[in-house]
C-alpha cells in the first residue's frame, strides 16, 4: 500500500494545546492516573505482521515550514512547584561530566557540517555556551545531513553519521579523536559498501562500534547493521544475507552479556526521497539477534498489521530477567512491551492523551535509565511543538506517567541522552528536513535548541539557565543539532 500525505491546513491563529488537547492532569497522584492502553497480562499480545501505512499522514508535509503551535506563556515546564524542586537539583553540583561535544550541520548546506564543544558544568560562568566548533574537512564535509552519534567504550571515539551523504556520493562515518574532549580533532570518514541512511550508533566492548543503516547503496530496502573495529576500520555489513522483507533498521540495543541484539525497522529511506507526491513505506518490525554470529534468529512484528506502527527505537530494559524491551510506534503513538524471547510485542501505553488538534503526536526516541526503573521519551508534533516525558517503568506490563516538561512552539524534540549519573537529560530540537537535491518530503525542522532537564526520581523540570540555540550561537550561521555525548575534561 502506498501512502499519499496531503498538506496540513493552514492556520489563522496559534493553537493552544491546552485548549485542544486533553493532556493527563499530573496534580493528582499517579496512582489516580487511568493508562489508556489495558492489557490483559495473562494473556500477552502475539503480536501482528508489519505493514505499510496511512498512520503517518502528517509525517511527511512540505507545508509545515513556519507553523506554529502556539501553547501559551506556561508551557515550559509541567508542574506545579517546580521552581523549590529545580533550585534543589542546582545546589548538587555535578561532578561527572562537565563537556557536551553535539554533531550538527549548517542549515544552508554551505558551511562544512561539524561538532561543537560546549560548557555543561553548571558550575562555570560559561555554563550552556559554545567553546570551541570543529568542522569536517576534505570532499565528504557538506551537506551530511548529520544525524545520530556513538562514544566507544572508552570514550576516546566519537563516531557520527552523516543521514543523507548518499545523496552526494560522500562517505557517510566520520570519527573524531575526543580524548581531550575539549579538543576534538577529526581523523577520518569512511563510506561502508551496501548501506546507505547512517542512523544509531553503539558501542562493543571490543572498542568498536555497531551502527544501522536504513538502506542499500540506493537508498532502498534492504538496509545493514554495520561494524567498525577500535581503530575505525569497516569490519563488515551485517547480515552477509540480509532479508528483504523491509530491513529497515533504525533503533539499536545491543547487550554482550545475554549474546543479544536487537533493531528496530522504521521506514524505506528511498521512498521518501521523491520530490513530489509524498509516499512513504513504513515499518513496524523488531528483529533479534545473535551477538557473536550477528545473525538474525527472530522478527517481533509490532502493532496492527493494516498499518505499520513505525517501530523508530528500541531499547533492552536494564536488569530484566526476561530481557524484555520497549519501542515505541510513531505512527500508532504507542509504547510496545517486547518480549525478545517468546516473540511478542503488546501495546502498554497510548500517547494519545497528549494529541494536539492537527498535529501528529510522533513517540520518538527513547531512553532508560541504569536500573529499569524510568522511561524518557520525546513527542515531536512534526517540529512545530514538542514535550519530555517520564514514565516509571518498575513494572513494564503497566507504565505509569510521572511527569513532563512542555518545551513550548517549534521546539520538535528528537534525540536525547541521561548523563552518567542520571541527574540531566539534555534534549535537542530537531529531527529531519530532506531539502538536499533531490529533494524529499520529510520537513519537521524544530527550533534548533538544546535543553537541558533536571531529573528527580519522580519529576523533571527544565533548566531556565542553560540556553543554547544553534539558530544564534553558531558563528557560520543558523545550524541543525542532532546527536550528542557528554565527556569529563580535565579541570
């Protein structure tokens, strides 16, 4: 089934998503708080084949460029009485990691794409405000459309992928020397043979790293779990055979321990590509792995088989004897229980509670804290508006709503990452615009800011004192943040 994505009507006057949404009331207590997805934990879901769908109508849209979503002066942060709380988590002085190197792209596609190193100690004077920016250099340096990133295990290697250098026949890894994190230096760029679209990246203990690619070298199906060893060098596309029913992998989880892997199938990269007429094949597929063969031994079909669910992330729940996973679907707007063993994946939570009158609600990426016990996920309204929310995930079969931060219009969260001692998220404004040549239909541009959210066990609350904006702060110009790490440098 092919999809066809129509324009979203144009708006008058700002919509107050206060007014047209019906957003879970947090005053109460979270026990009072009715999850709207009920599941019967006798009788776990099955699980359903992937499909292709109409469940994304408003991903694909070249008409949101300037929609705003107009969602009042208190947008920013979800609770009542956060100011005490917010003052409290300020006075713990961080003493982990002090530097944020962020991979980004010149907007213009004119300047070369780069990372930036900025101040994360919240102690400094120049807390949230950039240091020093390191472009890419040589033939693969523009127009990267630069995307998400991997630290090795030793945290010496930042390995960044460039989503859209396909497009301009460039090599599509690029790896920087960051073992003085205030001091990055660019070593090399590699262009892997049969993959296309660089998306997730993680480490192996053995210093490498495992990353997904959505396609082939023309941009289709099937994509690749791509390996590169400690000293950057290609090791092999995964699987030597890959299977042609939609391996699209976009989401990564990996854990040595339990001989596992897992990937998340999310959407054919080439349809999106077209310049006109707007088709996109999603997917809503987990495959697992076996680690040390990096083989494929099972595909968890995820939500209604009429529609793909769009299966973007996945991640392993820390500790759980079942080893049992989340994904999320951005076009159901659904958060999955994956049972990686039994080959089950059951609805637990629907975002629909959080819907903004015309706008899709896109589940995005997620992360989960050390010891399973807390959910982070940003809700992107296709770059016009955007919200963090946290979940208590002590029992997975039933998630419960914590908390959330609103980050207000045109801020479309997209990535983020919990700092090692899991006391900030820090959340970047900006998921995908597909205006290289070709051209494609992908627009949700965000606002390009960085947060940063201060994390108690039970709320989080936004960070008023860290304010960067790569619309501002970049001396080449308006840019576009996207992957990040957090480092120590020394004092």
């Amino acid at each position: 089934m092919t999809t066809r994505f129509p324009s979203l009507p144009s708006r008058s006057s700002p919509v107050d998503s206060r007014q047209h949404s019906r957003q879970p009331n947090l005053s109460e207590s979270t026990s009072a708080y009715t999850n709207p997805v009920q599941t019967n934990h006798n009788q776990p879901d099955a699980g359903h084949p992937h499909r292709r769908t109409r469940g994304l109508v408003l991903l694909i849209n070249l008409s949101l460029v300037g929609l705003l979503l107009g969602l009042g002066a208190g947008y920013a942060i979800a609770q009542a009485g956060s100011a005490r709380a917010l003052h409290n988590e300020f006075q713990r002085g961080d003493q982990g990691e002090n530097t944020l190197i962020i991979w980004a792209g010149d907007k213009a596609h004119i300047a070369p794409d780069f990372v930036t190193v900025v101040d994360f100690d919240e102690r400094s004077p120049t807390y949230g405000k950039v240091l020093k920016t390191v472009p890419l250099t040589g033939p693969s340096a523009i127009g990267n459309e630069p995307h998400h990133v991997g630290l090795s295990v030793d945290g010496k290697t930042f390995a960044g992928g460039g989503l859209l250098s396909v497009l301009r026949h460039q090599d599509q890894v690029f790896f920087f020397d960051v073992s003085q994190p205030r001091n990055p230096q660019f070593i090399r760029s590699d262009n892997p043979p049969h993959a296309s679209i660089a998306d997730e990246f993680d480490s192996l203990s053995n210093g490498g790293f495992l990353a997904t690619f959505m396609g082939s070298p023309d941009g289709a199906n099937p994509g690749r779990l791509v390996e590169y060893d400690a000293h950057q060098n290609f090791v092999q596309a995964w699987p030597v055979d890959p299977p042609a029913d939609g391996f699209d992998p976009h989401g990564l989880a990996i854990d040595e321990a339990h001989n596992l892997i897992l990937t998340s199938d999310f959407v054919c990269p080439l349809h999106t590509l077209v310049p006109a007429g707007g088709e996109v094949i999603l997917r809503g597929t987990v495959r697992v792995w076996d680690f040390k063969n990096r083989s494929i031994i099972r595909k968890i079909v995820v939500g209604d088989p009429a529609n793909p669910s769009g299966t973007i992330d996945v991640g392993l729940i820390p500790g759980d004897p079942r080893l049992r996973a989340f994904t999320a679907g951005m076009a159901d707007n659904k958060l999955y229980l994956v049972d990686t063993q039994h080959g089950t994946a059951t609805p637990v939570y629907d975002f629909s509670s959080f819907a903004v009158t015309g706008l899709p609600i896109w589940p995005q990426l997620f992360r989960i804290n050390h010891d399973g016990t807390r959910l982070f996920i940003t809700l992107n309204y296709s770059g016009n508006a955007g919200k963090v929310v946290q979940f208590d995930i002590s029992n997975p079969e039933n998630p419960k709503l914590l908390s959330f931060v609103d980050l207000g219009p045109g801020s479309g969260p997209h990535y983020l990452r919990l700092t090692k001692d899991e006391k900030r998220l820090v959340v970047s404004d900006y998921f995908l615009v597909e205006d290289l040549v070709p051209p494609g239909v992908v627009n949700a541009e965000g606002d390009h800011k960085v947060h940063v959210i201060q994390v108690s066990p039970n709320q989080i609350t936004l960070d008023p004192r860290f304010d960067l904006d790569f619309n501002r702060d970049i001396s080449t110009g308006p840019a576009r943040p996207h992957g990040f790490v957090f480092l120590r440098a020394a004092d």
